[in-house]
C-alpha cells in the first residue's frame, strides 16, 4: 500500500512539473492613448472639461495628473460668445493628489446651448448640450440599514420626490459631506493612506452610480434607493441633492454602471460604452441640481 502511495506522489509531482509553461507577455510599446473627455455643466457655475489620455494596461502613470491631456485647446460656445477655457486644477485631500481640468469663467445657464469644441493633437471634436431640465426637489429623506439591488446588499438612503410630468427624466444622487480621514470610502477603506491633511476636515462629493428613469412612473411619486461611498457615525451630516440629467449623459452613465456589472457577474452580457462625443470616447452634457436637504445620520454605519 505504501508503494503503491509513493508511486501516486511521483506521478503527481511529474504531472505538475509537466503543466508548468512559462508565458513570455510582449508588451505592445507602440500604443496610441486616445483622448476621453468629461464635461457636464451645471447652471450657475463655470464649466469644467476634463480630458485625458488613456494608458497601456499595465502603465503605472494613472494618476490625474500624469494622463492629462496638456496642451489642448478647448472652447465653449453658448449661443452669443465662445469662451477658451484656461488649464485650471484642484487639490483632493481625500486622495492627496491634483486634479487638473479645463475651466471657464462665464456661468452656465439653464435654456441656453452649449457647444463644446476641443482640439488636441491636430485633431478636433465637438458635441452640444441644451440644459432644458426641469429642477426636481427632494420631499423626504430615510435612512435604510440596508436594501437590495444586483450588487447584493447596501446601507444608504431613500429620496421621496414627485417625478415631473411629460418629459422624460434621469435621476442621480449626490451626496456632499464635510469630513476627515477618520471616515473611510466604504470601498477602499484603509488602502489609500492620507498624509497630507493632518485631521483637517475638506467637502467631498458622493454621486450614485445608478441612474434612474422615470418610464411608468410619470408624474407619480418615486423613491431612490441610494447607497452611500463613506463611513458614517450618528450624528454626522449630509447635503442630498437630486440630479436631473440630460438623456445622452444619463445613457452613458448607464453603460458604465453596466459594465461594471458584466465585469463583476460573468452572466452579464458585456456592455460597450456610447459615446456622446464623435470621433473619441467620452462624454458632454448637463445636469440641474435639486435644493439640498440636510440630513442627519442616526446611527453608525453597519
């Protein structure tokens, strides 16, 4: 029995040493980034373009900074006047890195059109957006310990409102917060170490990742289960809005919560992203914020 045992390991350990294949990887060094642009406007405030350059998959240069697109020249058109934007940046505290952007000066307007026009590397894009939403308050805020939905089982809150009647209208939380690093992204937690605020307390924005229609549900009370990014104790505050987005950005949104489904669930069908911008990957568009709601949590995250 013995021999027979150590004849089963040789032949296990031959049949180990026989599946092993070393795989040489041949990284393709002639990869082109292709530029991605990022722009919703807001009415009563400056417009921000964000533009980069995507990176080979195994590039360590990811950051902000090192895949902005310099050197482009960017213009806003709202009807009467063009406007260049001027390379701008901000700091995240949360993260400690710059984020660099494209900014203007002149306010964004509700009812007016804004052409969008970029030029980088002797190439040139354009897309357009009318900001036509109707502003949609909040009527009541829950808090939720937990819900549902196909990632599995979150804490969160629950807006009330009342949908507006005859148009078609996309939804998107967001949630504005004035905290230290004490309170972790729910999603990364310790990972990401901050060194440079020294306990000082800096705003962050929390936007879902879900966008929500209003199809069979016109002019009918709705509510939007939300999950929140970051740790919470009772007590701490929140400014909620509600985001009505225009049709082409809400769509886009969408292919990218859906991706990540496909990309965490085999049985998904890959989603392909759907540009709003011809001619390169990204998107322009507009979003009208609700009044803010304050809201107190109750208790400490679960």
């Amino acid at each position: 029995m013995k021999t027979v045992r150590y004849i089963f390991l040789l032949l296990s350990f031959f049949v180990a040493l026989s599946c092993r294949k070393e795989v040489n990887i041949k990284l393709d060094t002639a990869y082109e980034g292709q530029l991605f642009i990022e722009s919703i406007l807001y009415p009563g405030e400056v417009p921000k373009v964000y533009l980069s350059i995507s990176q080979p998959f195994f590039n360590e240069e990811v950051t902000p900074q090192e895949m902005f697109a310099r050197g482009a020249q960017v213009s806003l058109f709202n009807g009467t006047e063009t406007e260049l934007l001027r390379p701008d940046s901000t700091f995240d505290k949360f993260r400690c890195r710059w984020v660099p952007f494209y900014r203007g000066g002149l306010l964004a307007e509700h009812g007016k059109t804004y052409g969008l026009t970029v030029t980088y590397a002797g190439k040139t894009y354009t897309a357009a957006t009318t900001i036509s939403q109707s502003k949609v308050n909040i009527d009541d805020i829950e808090y939720t310990a937990e819900f549902f939905d196909v990632y599995g089982g979150h804490d969160g809150v629950i807006l009330r409102f009342k949908d507006m009647p005859g148009e078609k209208n996309f939804y998107r939380f967001q949630m504005n917060r004035f905290l230290d690093t004490s309170r972790h992204h729910a999603h990364i937690l310790e990972v990401i170490e901050n060194d440079c605020t020294n306990g000082e307390k800096f705003w962050i924005t929390d936007l879902g990742r879900t966008i929500f229609r209003d199809e069979n549900s016109d002019g009918k009370e709705m509510e939007l289960n939300a999950e929140v990014s970051f740790e919470y104790l009772r007590g701490d505050t929140a400014y909620i809005f509600l985001q009505s987005l225009d049709e082409k950005s809400a769509a886009f949104f969408e292919d990218i919560d859906n991706q990540l489904q496909s990309i965490l669930n085999p049985f998904v069908e890959p989603v392909f992203l759907k540009s709003t911008i011809e001619g390169t990957i990204g998107v322009f568009g507009s979003a009208v914020r609700s009044d803010p709601v304050l809201f107190v949590y109750p208790q400490d995250n679960p």
